[in-house]
C-alpha cells in the first residue's frame, strides 16, 4: 500500500504542534534565574569560595592584561576546566556530601555550566580581548619600525648617490 505524502506531511505536523503545545512554558527567562539564585544555598563555604575564585580570576585577568605568558597559562587552566566540565561535573555529583549541602550537580550538568564555565568563559573571553589588545599594539611597533628602518634606508641610498654625483661633478 503506498501511503501518499501529504498524509505523512500532515503526522509530522501534528506531532511537531503536539510537542510545542507540551513544552511551551509560560516561565520567562528572569523569572528561571530567580528560581536558580532561590534554589542555591549562597552561604555555602564552597559557593562562596566559588565565586570568589571567580572574582580573583577577573581581577587577575585585569592586573596582568600584558603579561602574555600569564595569560596563556590562565587561558589553558580555565579551557580546561570548561573541557572537562561534564567530567568534573560526575566527580561532584558522586561526592557532593563531602562540600555541599545539596546535590547541585544534574547529569546535564546545569550548574556547573552556569555556576563554573558561564563566569569561566567570560573569563576567556577577557583574556582573548586582552590578547587581541596586545597583538594590535605589537603590530603598530613592528609597523613604526618598518618604516623608521625603511626612512633610514632610503636617507642613507640618497646620501649615497648624492656622494657619487658630487665626486663626478668635481
């Protein structure tokens, strides 16, 4: 029996409005967040601990924007910890009672992402700003140089044949 395409068209879009009508939430975005920041225990000695590794980071971030090697270090340890964040993720929800008083940690790993990568990669993002910053102000150097040897090339090519132009004269 051949079944026609439209009919197979229309099951498909039924099943897709079927399946929007059941996960059309009437939450907003903002009133998600409250429910996070209201779940979470922020006086936890770990959370706190937390974000102020965060804060220092940034501000690390920020004190040492020229120091490339400092950067390049802190760019690979927060990379890492985002890479292995579904891993880190699995050790901490086997082994929350031993820091946290509640499991935060989801197979999907929600918290960590928002709690650990989300501040870890605006962290990242900061850095390559800075190295961007960096890259620019090195190519304006290099540039200035260029031009400064090109100048004294120039000056010294013109000295040289004014020379040999007089002694000809003479």
């Amino acid at each position: 029996m051949v079944v026609p395409f439209e009919s197979i068209k229309q099951q498909v879009w039924d099943e897709i409005r079927r399946g929007t009508k059941l996960s059309n939430h009437t939450e907003t975005f903002w009133d998600n967040v409250q429910a996070l920041a209201h779940a979470v225990d922020w006086k936890e000695r770990w959370l706190a601990g937390l974000v102020a590794a965060h804060v220092l980071v940034f501000l690390s971030v920020i004190r040492f924007r020229r120091n490339t090697t400092f950067l390049g270090s802190l760019f690979c340890v927060l990379g890492a910890a985002v890479f292995f964040g579904e891993r880190i993720n699995g050790l901490a929800g086997d082994h929350w009672e031993a820091f946290a008083g509640q499991d935060y940690f989801d197979s999907h790993g929600i918290f960590y992402s928002i709690v650990v990568s989300g501040p870890a990669v605006f962290n990242l993002f900061a850095v390559l700003i800075f190295y961007l910053l960096e890259v620019t102000n090195l190519m304006v150097v290099v540039k200035k140089k260029q031009l400064l040897h090109n100048a004294k090339a120039r000056a010294k090519a013109e000295a040289a044949a004014g020379d040999g132009s007089s002694k000809k004269q003479q």
